[in-house]
C-alpha cells in the first residue's frame, strides 16, 4: 500500500517562499512517477509539476502558471519529493496534493493548504 504524506504547507505573503515536502511509503519509490496537484475552492484540482522516474530519467513538467516560479525534485534515498515554490502569489492558494503513479494506478496524499496574502 503507497502511502504519501505531505508538509511545508502554511500563510505567506505575496513574493515570498515555500517548500513543499512528500514522503512515500510502502513502494519502490523511484520506479514511480511523481507530481504535485492543486486545487483552489470551487475549482477543479490541476496539475503544477511533474518528474519522471529514475528509470524515464527524472524530466520534469510544469504547468504554465508555474514555469519559473517553482521547481518539483526528488531525493530518492529519501523517498521524498519536493516542490519548492518562490514569488508566490495570491492565485497560488490552494491544497496542494502530492501525486505518485505506477503502472497506471494513481495515490494521493491527503493534501497541504498553501495560502498566499496579497
């Protein structure tokens, strides 16, 4: 059973700083595919980072909104994937979820609350 535990949530004002952590259980962690996911009220939750497995070579993948701003990495001795978010704005609140995918089946964390103050 994958089981993934995000942290590194909190309020920050507009510009500033945040590191998101996951941490994964209960898998070969760097066979997987791992992604951050967030989704603001009333919206629909959206993709923000991607980065392959070891084996697919670690790409990365940002949402647009985000091209720049954040950078999604993995330690995989530590089974810990990161999004560290900078110039952080007001549209970036939201709960953020750390995805992990394998072999066509999906595991989500419980989500983190990231609030940006203008």
């Amino acid at each position: 059973q994958v089981q993934l535990v995000e942290s590194g949530g909190g309020l920050v004002q507009a510009g500033g700083s945040l590191r998101l952590s996951c941490a994964a259980s209960g898998t070969i962690f760097s066979f997987m595919a791992m992604g951050w996911y967030r989704q603001a009220p009333g919206k629909q939750r959206d993709l923000v980072a991607t980065i392959s497995s070891i084996t697919n070579g670690g790409n990365t993948n940002y949402a647009d909104s985000v091209k720049g701003r954040f950078t999604i990495s993995r330690d995989n001795a530590k089974r810990t994937v990161y999004l560290q978010m900078n110039s952080l704005k007001p549209e970036d609140t939201a709960v953020y979820y750390c995805n992990a995918r394998q072999y066509g089946a999906d595991y989500w964390g419980q989500g983190t609350q990231v609030t940006v103050s203008s």
